[in-house]
C-alpha cells in the first residue's frame, strides 16, 4: 500500500538520508533534495505530497526558499512543514510568519511520524 511521495530538502546529507530512510521504513516513497537547487523541478516532476523543508541551510535559507516555492505548492495544495534544529517557539514563530503548513522540529521522531501522518490521510493514495 503506497502511503504517498514526500519531497525532502536538506542540505545536510546525514540528515537527509537518516530522515529518508525512517520515512521508507513506515512505507512513503521519499524524494531526496539536497539543498536548494533542484527544488522546484522536483515539485513539478516528482509531484510530491508533502514537502519537508530544512530551514537552517547556506546560501539560500529554507525560510527564503519558501518563499520561492510557496506558489507551486499552494497551487497543488501541498502542504510544506519546516524541518529544523531550531527550537519550537523559533519554528512555530516562522510557521506563523510565513504561513507554512506546520513544523517538525529534527530529532523528535515521533512528531515526523505524527505529523505527516496526520497531513496524509487527507491525501487518497488508491494509485
């Protein structure tokens, strides 16, 4: 049973294949993005989901990156839900500020699990 595509942007390659594979392991097909180049083709190509987007990142931060992707992703109505070292009143402040869908904060694997659970079983995955 598929339970649906999670675009993953991090530029942190330990972090992005830990994440992705404890997301594999429960059963979502992940797409890996590492950075922010490639992020936009990836939403239209790969017609994710769900979007996790790391915020803590060099040159283009997630937060501005956001920014940039938010009309794709509004659009298909994908939910985008920061990812980050941060701490929760940072994230939730951010969340708020720039109208994201929600907010994980890295290393609380039961919140990942939680939450994008949650924001996927409003998608229909009979594919």
């Amino acid at each position: 049973m598929q339970r649906g595509k999670i675009l993953l942007i991090d530029d942190n390659e330990q972090d992005l294949n830990l994440t992705s594979e404890l997301l594999e392991k429960v059963g979502y097909t992940v797409v890996k993005n590492s950075g922010w180049l490639g992020t936009t083709n990836n939403i239209k190509f790969a017609n994710p989901d769900l979007v996790l987007l790391d915020i803590n990142m060099p040159a283009l931060t997630g937060d501005k990156l956001y920014d940039l992707i938010n009309s794709h992703v509004k659009n298909r109505g994908i939910p985008v839900l920061f990812y980050s070292s941060l701490d929760e009143s940072s994230l939730r402040t951010l969340k708020i500020k720039k109208g994201a869908t929600d907010y994980i904060v890295k290393g609380d694997i039961f919140q990942l699990y939680r939450k994008i659970s949650s924001y996927m079983k409003k998608k229909s995955f009979s594919n």
